[in-house]
C-alpha cells in the first residue's frame, strides 16, 4: 500500500462532536478532503448544518445532529442516527468542550461539575456508545481532544483548573481505553493541542498574547490547517500501529 492509500478515507464515516466550528470544524474539513463522510454534531444544530452543507462541496456525504454531549440519551440518539443513514462508524473524535475561568478558592461546584460533566464524562459516554458499535465490527480509530493544558500546569493569571484537570483525565483515559480496546482492532489516541485562536480562548489570547507568543518556539498561535494533519494522520492506516499516543501541535511550547 502506498503513501496515498495509507491516508485515504475515501467511504469511511466519521462522527465529530463539538464540530460545527473552531478546531472541530478544522479537522472534519481536512477528514472530507481525504473523501470521509462526516456527521458533526454540537449543541447547536443549525451551526452543524450550515458547516456541513459547506463540506459536502467537498463531495462527501454529511450529516448533521443536535447533541448533548453530557447527555447518554443523546449521544446514543447521535450514534443510532449515524448508523441509520450511514451503517457504520470508522472514526470518532472526542472535540466537544468548555471552560470555566475562576481562581480555585471561588469556583462554584457546578461551574467545576459543567466542566468536567462536558470535557471528561462526555469523552466516556461517546466513546463506550460508539465502541459498543466498533468493538462489534472489530475495527475502528478514535480520536480525543486532549490540550497542553492537560500535561502541564499554567502561570497564575491563567485561572481554569478545571479545564486543566479535565484535559489531564482525558489523557489517562485515552491511554487506558488503548489497552482495553486494543483487542478488538480500535486505536485510541489524543491530540493536544496548544494556543489556536477560537471562540473560547480568543479573549485569553487578546489579553497575553506578547507574553504567549514567547513561550512558542515557532513564534505564531496554531492556524487553519495545523490540526488537519494530525487528524487524518490518526485516523487513517498510515497510524495503523499508532495507539495510546498523545500527539502535541502546539509550535513547540512544551518542548
């Protein structure tokens, strides 16, 4: 098999949560250029369905779903819709999450609980609804979106425990499920990426961003096309014997 078979996804179905925008939609549009059909899902439908009407240019079927990540009844409406129009499930991506900015002695209990109940419980309830379908078909790739913020930890100013904690549990849960899910042919990594301009850390880059951009080797925040790689490489079988990795996309920050 060559290079280009290697990364080809041509036919394969792909569920993005937290898909409509920001890196989400960056990487379902790199998986449809490399011919994966996608269901993007977030809870706000018609932000999915305008994203995926833009994709199908790409001449991939799409499909567009509401969903409530923290939600089980949810997520298996997600899966049992995609298995409906599509009948099969290749890749999954963990991308749906928030935050909450607070110093840790204020932090409300369901400001903490939304954090983690999004980030860490919702990478669980899509990942055990969509492996019950994958462990059945003895093949499958998923993908959870991990962050720097959860190998390190941050400066004073940057008050988000939560999120740092919740991105730390998704490592040692991609890990772990690697070793579980390994005997049924399902690849289990994470991308952590480092500072990308989006809706939810746009403001915190505003307001550091010289101090920011001398912690970056490379000198820039991550751009439009920087996660795509990284995606298609992992789901793909060019990373055929790629499991329980971590794969950093942060210009060298935590180098």
């Amino acid at each position: 098999m060559n290079v280009k078979q290697l990364f080809d996804l041509t036919g394969r179905v792909a569920i993005v949560t937290g898909g409509s925008i920001g890196l989400g939609r960056q990487m379902a549009e790199g998986l449809a250029e490399m011919g994966a059909n996608l269901v993007l899902c977030a809870r706000k439908k018609e932000r999915c369905e305008q994203a995926a009407t833009q994709l199908q240019a790409l001449g991939v079927k799409t499909l567009a779903l509401g969903c409530d990540v923290k939600n089980p009844s949810s997520v298996q409406e997600l899966v049992d819709a995609t298995i409906s129009r599509f009948g099969r499930i290749d890749i999954l991506i963990n991308n749906a999450g928030t935050s909450w900015g607070a110093p840790i002695e204020e932090m409300r209990i369901e400001h903490w609980n939304k954090v983690m109940e999004t980030n860490l419980t919702g990478t669980f309830l899509c990942c055990q609804a969509v492996g019950k379908f994958m462990t059945a078909q003895k093949r499958g790739s998923i993908i959870n979106i991990a962050s720097v913020a959860g190998l390190r930890g941050s400066p004073p100013e940057f008050q988000a425990i939560g999120y740092h904690a919740s991105k730390g549990g998704i490592i040692a849960f991609t890990r772990d499920l690697a070793h579980k899910w390994a005997i049924h042919n399902i690849r289990v990594n994470a991308i952590a990426p480092g500072w990308f301009p989006t809706h939810m850390s746009e403001v915190l880059i505003e307001r550091g961003k010289d101090r920011m951009l001398k912690e970056i080797p490379l000198g820039r925040f991550g751009g439009g096309d920087d996660l795509k790689g990284a995606a298609v490489y992992l789901a793909s079988d060019a990373a055929a014997f790629v499991t329980g990795d971590v794969l950093v996309v942060d210009g060298g920050q935590t180098a």
